[in-house]
C-alpha cells in the first residue's frame, strides 16, 4: 500500500510541545559500564546481521525465542512519561485509517493505492 500527501501544513510554536528529560535511557553508553543488549538482537534471526561483537554477547548471554522476547519485552518496558500517552498496537489498516481521518480534518488529500 501506498499513501501520497498531496497538502502538509507546518506545525506553529504552539503545537510544539517542549522537551523535558525524564531519565536517561539505559541503552546510552557510559564510560567503564557495559551498555546492555538490545533484546532484539538476541533473536535467532537477526543473528547473521548484528555486528560481531554483538554476535559474541548473544553467544554469552543466549538466545530466545519469540514467546520469550514478547515476555520480557513487556516485563521490561519503561513506563511511558506522563506527556506521551500510550497508544495500543494498531494494524496497518487501522493507521491507514487514522492518517486519512487526519488528512480530511485538515484539508489534505491523500490516494491510497495498494501494491
């Protein structure tokens, strides 16, 4: 599927909500610490594209399985901050559908054509 914007509208100041640091991510490297895995990369099949060095930590640390990743994912996802509501995973029909609720409030016109 393909989507076409025909009309964008910038954004005002008064739309642009400013940043405020919560807490540092625990994936940004620090110095004399190592920075954890990624648990993506510890699935079976990214392993013939991560970088060796990671290639060698999922071989210490181990793979899993997807049951596995979705668990731990979920136990270990960092609370969403206040300012950013979380939204539900959605379909891609489903944010098709939004983007041209969207592009109708605002006057733009989109052509969705599929593949």
């Amino acid at each position: 599927m393909r989507a076409f914007r025909r009309k964008a509208r910038v954004n005002g100041p008064r739309y642009i909500h400013t940043h405020r640091k919560v807490a540092q991510n625990r994936y940004v490297p620090t110095p004399d610490t190592e920075t954890p895995l990624a648990l993506w990369k510890r699935r079976g099949m990214v392993g013939d594209v991560i970088p060796e060095a990671d290639k060698a930590r999922v071989a210490r640390e181990g793979r899993i399985d997807l049951p596995d990743y979705e668990a731990r994912g979920r136990a270990r996802r960092e609370p969403t901050p206040a300012h950013a509501p979380s939204r539900p995973a959605r379909s891609a029909a489903a944010a098709v559908r939004e983007m041209l609720g969207a592009a109708s409030k605002t006057g733009a016109r989109m052509i969705v054509t599929p593949p």
